[in-house]
C-alpha cells in the first residue's frame, strides 16, 4: 500500500487519547487501489468486541495487556486490508445508574460497595445489600436468574463506573478507531458498530444477549452476519469476560451449525484476561476449539 502503518497508527500513543484528525486518514485511505470489500471472495468479519478507551490501560476497567492487543490488532487489519471484507465493533454502553454499579447498592450503614465486590441473592435475602436505585422485585429476580442460570458459578460483580454514554471512556480507542476507518474508506465498506449493555437491570458480557433480561434482548442483527460471512475474526477485550461471553453465546446458538461455528477465529494475540482469570480463560478457549470446532491461531500467523 502506498500509506505506511505508522502514517495511520501512532503505537506510543495507544491509550493516551490523541487527537484523531479523520480528514487526514481519509485523505490517505483515498489514495489507496484497492478492490471494494463487496467484491471479496471469500468474506471475511473482524470482530472487535469492546476496543474502547475504558478498556485500556489507563482506563476505568483497564485490561491488562490491552495496549499490546490494540497494536496486534491494527497490525492485523493493516496487513490484510485487502482480505478482510468488514469490521464489526461492539461498544459497551452504560449509564450510572446500572445494577452493577455502587450507586445501585448499599448496605445498613447506606454504604455503597467498593469495585469487585459480589453480590448474591443471598446477600439480598439476608439484607447485607439492598438496592437504593432498582426496585428491589426486578434486582432480585435477576440475581436469582443469573445464579441458577450459571449452575451457581455466576454472581453479580460490582464494577468501577465504566463506558458510560457520551464520554470519552466510552469511545473506540483513538489509535484502532483510526485504522477502522482508514479500512473503511479504503475499502468502501461501512463499520458496524453495535451497542451493548444499556439495560439498567441487566449487565451484558456478551454480543448478543444479556446474561439475563426481563425483555428478552437477542441481537439479530449480530447473529445474521455470522452466519453471513465466510470466515469470522475475533479479538478484543476482556478475554476472560466479554470476549469469552461472545464467543460462547455464538457458539451456543450456533451449536446445531458446525458449518457455522468452524469459521470462527480466535485471535489470541489480540485479547487478554482480566488478572486472575488467564487460566481459566485458556481453558474455556479450549473447550471452544473442541465442541464447536473453533479455531485458536496468533494474529501474525494469518496472511490473506
């Protein structure tokens, strides 16, 4: 290509909140012979799930390692402009008062509980934490649903404020929103960027559905283009929560469909843990591989 990588992508001021001047990226992109994406063959998705500002050291939930991703992330889609039909971005989307924020809890001395905390249902029950936002029927039917949904293995966590609607954190970070949309322009191809995580009542891992919602959320529109795409790309953040979670709940609605699930990639390279969960992280990824069929491969060892 005649634009060089770093011409498009400054990597020391990943995470940093640089100014992004998109006239000039476009300008550059423009410059650019390349075959629109609508005539790819085959079509290929990069799905990016939650490549924002909050998620990146320095940020308000920042993810370990999520500055090296971002770099093998733009890497990826530099080197295979060519090949790689569409990007697809989820963007966790909150507002304060959610009900896995302190605001929404407090115990009998009205103290909100600190980042990390968890809550269950029998914490409710016992009034060790009571809702001060939420009405308190709807916050114990979701503790409760989450709970028996999980076998017992998922509890409500208390997370730092985070992504919250119209602010900084929660925007795609600079660096990789500036090579999204140079692949755009040089690609003739429109990024799809799906919000998740808006319902108060609900927290959402996950790109298609809630871990549980009273109305019954099931992106449509996500699980089409899925099944729509030849091969799919996946990297993002956390590994060990969101990503994980899309990557099962694709994998789960898509289990009758082994066509489907076996064009999945996992880009290891491009998504890290939260501390603490890296083994059980690498575990879940194996499993993903051997039930479904997935593929588990480093960015660098991919070449369109």
């Amino acid at each position: 290509m005649k634009t060089k990588y770093e011409q498009i992508v400054n990597v020391a001021n990943i995470g940093r909140r640089s100014k992004i001047d998109l006239n000039e990226i476009f300008s550059m992109a423009e410059q650019e012979i390349l075959l629109p994406a609508q005539y790819d063959t085959p079509k290929r998705l990069l799905l990016c799930i939650d490549v924002q500002n909050d998620f990146i050291e320095g940020g308000n939930l920042a993810v370990n390692g999520s500055v090296g991703d971002v770099k093998r992330i733009t890497r990826f889609i530099y080197n295979n402009m060519n090949g790689i039909s569409s990007i697809m971005c989820s963007l966790d989307t909150h507002v304060p008062q959610q009900i896995f924020h302190p605001c929404w809890w407090a115990n009998s001395f009205g103290e909100h509980p600190t980042p990390y905390t968890i809550i269950t249902y029998d914490d409710l029950r016992a009034n060790r934490w009571h809702p001060v936002i939420g009405e308190l029927k709807e916050t114990a039917q979701y503790l409760s649903k989450i709970e028996r949904s999980g076998n017992g293995k998922k509890k409500l966590c208390i997370w730092p404020y985070h992504c919250i609607s119209g602010t900084e954190g929660c925007n795609l970070e600079n660096e990789f929103a500036k090579m999204v949309y140079f692949h755009s322009m040089a690609r003739r191809s429109q990024p799809i960027m799906v919000p998740k995580g808006t319902d108060p009542y609900s927290e959402m891992y996950g790109i298609l559905k809630p871990e549980y919602s009273r109305k019954r959320i099931f992106n449509t529109k996500v699980a089409l283009a899925i099944e729509r795409y030849d091969e799919i790309y996946i990297a993002g953040e956390a590994a060990s929560h969101c990503v994980l979670e899309s990557v099962k709940q694709i994998g789960e609605h898509f289990k009758l469909h082994p066509e489907v699930t076996r064009k999945i990639t996992i880009l290891s390279d491009c998504t890290s843990p939260i501390s603490g969960f890296k083994s059980s992280t690498i575990e879940a990824f194996n499993n993903f591989q051997r039930f479904y069929g997935m593929n588990i491969a480093k960015s660098t060892s991919i070449h369109f």
